[in-house]
C-alpha cells in the first residue's frame, strides 16, 4: 500500500517554495533596479558630456570662422600695403603733369586708372587719411620735420609728403607729414 503524505508538511513545502520563489524574485528584483539606476546615472553622464562636447565644437567652429576671416582681413592689408608705393607714384606723376602744359591726355589717362584703383580699394576696406590743417597725432602720422611757419598753430600738419592710410579702421600706414613749431 502506498503511504499517504500528510497534508501539512507537502502545504508547508509549498509554502516554504514559494516564500523562496518571492525571495528570489525580490532579490531579482532589487539587482534589476539597482542596474537600472546605475544605466540612469550612466546615461545622465553621458547626455552631459554630449553636451559638453557640442558646446565645445560650436566654439571651436566659431573661433576658426573668426581665426580665417582675421587671416584673410590681414592678407588684404599685406596686399594693399604693396600697392601702396604705387599709388605714391601715380600721384607723383599726376601731380608732374599738372605743372607742366602739355599731355593732356595722358593725364586723364593716369587720372582714370588712379582712380579706379581707389575705387576698388576702398571697396575693400581702404581709406587715406586727411592730414593737411590738423593736429599732429603720432597714432597716425611720423614727424619728418618741425619748423616754424607763420599763421600755422603749433602742433598742425603743414605738410604732406606720404598719404597715411586705414584699413579696415586701423592704421596701414602712417602719415610722413612736416609739423609746425
């Protein structure tokens, strides 16, 4: 004959199965949260550095934009400051044939090359400084003489013997200019 079990004790191991079936299942549980939040804090920390990152690049990408255009800004005043003795000597000429009679035409010509030159300067940034009557400033002018000339203030520009120049608001070249004592 087949011995009957009892009732309570096949009951109490059910029960002790399944009070370890929920121990296991919180102690799965808990691990699962624990690795969740760890994942969490991960991905804050790296959405964080992303952003970092971003910002990081954006001003790396606008200090280069500014790094070429300055490049490129000093490259036109390198440029413009070669053709500078040019322009001295287109007006050197210009002022030669305006003392002598003849060749007028000629002097137009130069006139229209000179002042298409400037033109196109100018469009790029290029202006020339007005010295003549005004105060002597060394930010703008080298003092090749000082004399004493009657009706002149002292301190003013009474001569003019190089044209200074700005470029893009900033001194290319400086004005040689005589002064008054």
């Amino acid at each position: 004959m087949a011995e009957k079990r009892r009732p309570d004790s096949t009951e109490k191991r059910k029960a002790k199965k399944r009070s370890e079936a929920k121990t296991s299942e919180k102690k799965k549980e808990e691990h699962l949260r624990r690795k969740l939040k760890e994942a969490e804090g991960e991905i804050e920390t790296l959405k964080d550095r992303l952003l970092r990152t971003a910002a990081e690049l954006d001003n790396f990408r606008k200090r280069t934009e500014r790094k070429i255009s300055q490049v490129i800004q000093n490259a036109n005043g390198e440029l413009i400051m070669g053709i500078l003795p040019i322009i001295d000597d287109l007006e050197r000429s210009l002022k030669s044939t305006q003392n002598r009679g003849g060749g007028k035409e000629f002097r137009k010509g130069v006139e229209l090359i000179y002042q298409k030159l400037m033109a196109v300067l100018r469009d790029y940034g290029l202006e020339s400084m007005e010295s003549m009557g005004k105060a002597f400033d060394v930010e703008q002018h080298d003092a090749l003489l000082q004399i004493e000339r009657k009706g002149a203030s002292q301190g003013m520009v009474i001569e003019e013997h190089e044209k200074g120049y700005l470029f893009r608001g900033r001194v290319l070249r400086h004005a040689k200019v005589v002064v008054s004592k």
